[in-house]
C-alpha cells in the first residue's frame, strides 16, 4: 500500500499543458485523464465490460450522496466495498456530495456542522458534516476521495461566496483531521483531495489556492465552476487556479465539460476531468465526434449508412451506422441509450489520449486550436 504518486512526463512548451502518470493501488492512470461518472455505483446504460474494452476508462467516480441512500453503508460494507461491489477493479474516485448538496437548494440546510438535507428518494432527512462524509467515503472505498465543501452558485455575490470558502475551508480542516485519525479500508490507500472554492473572485481564488496547497495533499481539486457562470469567467479562474495550485501534484477540475472546454482547460495545465455530458447527452441522442456534433434524432442521417465515428479507438463506433443508432433512439429501443453512451465515453477518451500524444510530440497548441473549433461544428 502507497500513496498516490503523480509523475510529470512531459509538458508543453506553448502552453502549460502537462502529461503524467498517477499511480494507485488499483493501477496507473495516464493523464490527461476523462474519468465516466458512475452515480450510483455504475455509468448509466454501460456495463463494466464496455468501459474497459470499448471506452478504455482507467478510472470511474462513484457519488458519495446517491450511494449513501442506495444501497446504503451497510451493504457496500458487507460486499468489501464499492469495486467488489460492482465488480470495477481499478481507481475509483468518490465524491463527497458536496455538489448533489448544491443542487438540492430547495431541501437543504447549510450551517457550521454540516447540511441538513432531504433524501430525493422518500424525504427522509439526514445530515452530512466532514467527518461523517470521510466516514461514509472510507466506507465506500474510494481510491480518491474528496473534502466536503460547499459549492456557491456561478456568478455568486463577493460576500457570499467568501463567507461560503471560508466555510469550507474550516469544513477541510475537519476532513484532513477525520481523514488522519481515521485508517484505509479494504488493504489499500485511500487518498484525499482538497477542492478550491471563491467563486469568480480572483482573490477569493488565490486565498483557497494557498489554503488548500498548504495541507500538502497529494492531489489537489477546482471545484465551482461550470455552475452558471460566463464561459469566459470559468476559463478565467481555471487558468488563475493552476497557476497558483502546485506543479508537482494532479489538478482536477470537478464537473467540466464539454470536449472543448476540456482541451482549453488541458492547456492550462489541469490533470483530471469528469462530466456526465458524454452519457447523459448521449442518452438524449446527440453524439460527439472527431469531425463535430451530430443530433442523431435528425431525418438527415435516417439513410446515412456510415459508421458513427471510425476515426476513434472504438469498435462500436466504427461498426453501428447513423441510420441505425438513429432508427433504434426513435423506437426508444435500449440498445440505442447504450451505443450513444458508449459511443460519447469513448470519444472523450479517445481525445484526452490525443491530447496526451500531442503534448508527448510537442505540437499541442495547433492541434488544440485547431480541434476546439472542429468539435463545436453541428454536422
């Protein structure tokens, strides 16, 4: 058992993008990494079996909320914890519920304990503090698992949301002591990330940078962004965030997004990367390529007999036709909801490894360039 370790292979002379190894007790991670989101102990509609051999994931997340009120701590504890559970055999990063806790604003209670908050499921309540959610992410078995903090609104007022950091910075230090007092599950090293908070606030920002790098965690984590704040801003404060978050540990932007944003935010120099967009957008028929967008719902591809995408590391997509995948989302048939997510995951992994290669190679900028504008065409 050893801690995470973050090795720097290359970086990029044009930009402050970076290619690296994370290493953990479940395998290694090459990154820039996508990491598919696993909400309730899987990624909807794909079997383990597929994010392995078509998606080539190398990490999933588990969410800490969901998995708490279903199937419950008893469970997961009793099957040995969540990769037993589900049978996913390498990282695993659990979040700490901060963000569901965000998005429940009409049923939640936020005060210096914790949050008061109302299970979706029967109404029940139940609160959440930083020590239980180390608890309950211990129990899940995360590889990585995140502080609990709490997530401002984008756009949100100075005062709230330094009253909101500084919150979550006391919430930290009550994690890191949960954390140290508390040892790893299941014989093998769990690892905590703190996340940056402060709004759209530079100097909020570089106060939660200098906090957060200063418990010398070994990974550090943007959190607050991509909440309904101006695209410009979110690139703004990402890049402000790495620059000032330490060179030597992986940087994780939480719950960004799409292809583009990802390879700008890449360029800044962030490691790690998660969204449901992939499967969620999938689900609702609009796949992402190598060439740009298609709404696959369109009558335009009901005779198109083409692969949806052989250009990408995916059979799937190199084997189903538009016509088909269109045909199987109009007869609601769930085969389609499974190529569409499979088809998106994959895409995502297969552009951070480009990313990856091109920062290898030293010519990242013009490819990026060049693929932000190609990724948002509409086909």
């Amino acid at each position: 058992m050893a801690s995470l370790q973050f090795k720097i292979n290359h970086t990029d002379s044009g930009s402050s993008a970076r290619a690296g190894t994370i290493t953990t007790d479940h395998g290694v991670i090459s990154t820039p990494i996508f990491m598919p989101v696993g909400t309730v102990g899987s990624v909807k509609a794909v079997t383990q079996q597929q994010l392995v051999d078509e998606v080539q994931a190398q990490i999933i997340l588990g969410n800490t909320y969901h998995l708490y009120l279903r199937p419950g701590l008893d469970v997961l504890q009793q099957a040995g914890g969540l990769h037993k559970f589900n049978g996913w055999n390498r990282p695993i990063l659990t979040d700490s519920g901060g963000y569901q806790v965000f998005s429940l604003a009409n049923n939640r209670k936020i005060n210096e304990e914790g949050v008061v908050f109302q299970s979706h499921i029967d109404g029940s309540k139940h609160l959440f503090t930083p020590e239980n959610v180390m608890d309950t992410q211990r129990i899940i078995g995360g590889d990585i698992i995140m502080a609990f903090d709490e997530c401002p609104p984008g756009g949100s007022e100075y005062a709230y949301a330094k009253t909101s950091m500084e919150l979550t910075h006391r919430w930290l230090d009550r994690c890191v002591k949960r954390f140290a007092d508390t040892p790893d599950r299941y014989g093998y090293t769990q690892n905590l990330f703190p996340i940056v908070q402060g709004g759209i606030h530079h100097d909020l920002r570089i106060a939660s940078c200098d906090f957060i790098a200063s418990k010398n965690a070994t990974g550090n984590a943007i959190g607050g962004l991509s909440v309904g704040e101006p695209i410009e801003k979110m690139y703004e404060i990402c890049a402000l965030c790495c620059e000032h978050l330490p060179k030597d540990k992986p940087r994780y932007l939480m719950g960004v997004g799409t292809p583009w944003n990802i390879l700008e935010a890449i360029g800044m120099g962030v490691d790690m990367f998660d969204c449901v967009m992939p499967t969620r957008n999938g689900r609702n028929a609009m796949l992402f390529t190598s060439n740009g967008i298609i709404n696959i719902d369109n009558k335009k591809w009901e005779t198109d007999f083409s692969p949806i995408d052989d250009g990408i590391d995916c059979a799937m997509s190199g084997f189903y036709s538009k016509a088909y995948v269109r045909h199987l989302m109009k007869a609601k048939e769930y085969l389609g909801l499974t190529i569409a997510s499979v088809h998106n995951l994959a895409f995502y992994l297969w552009l951070v490894k480009q990313a990856r290669e091109h920062i290898i190679a030293g010519d990242f900028p013009g490819w990026k360039n060049e693929m932000v504008i190609r990724l948002q065409q509409r086909l």
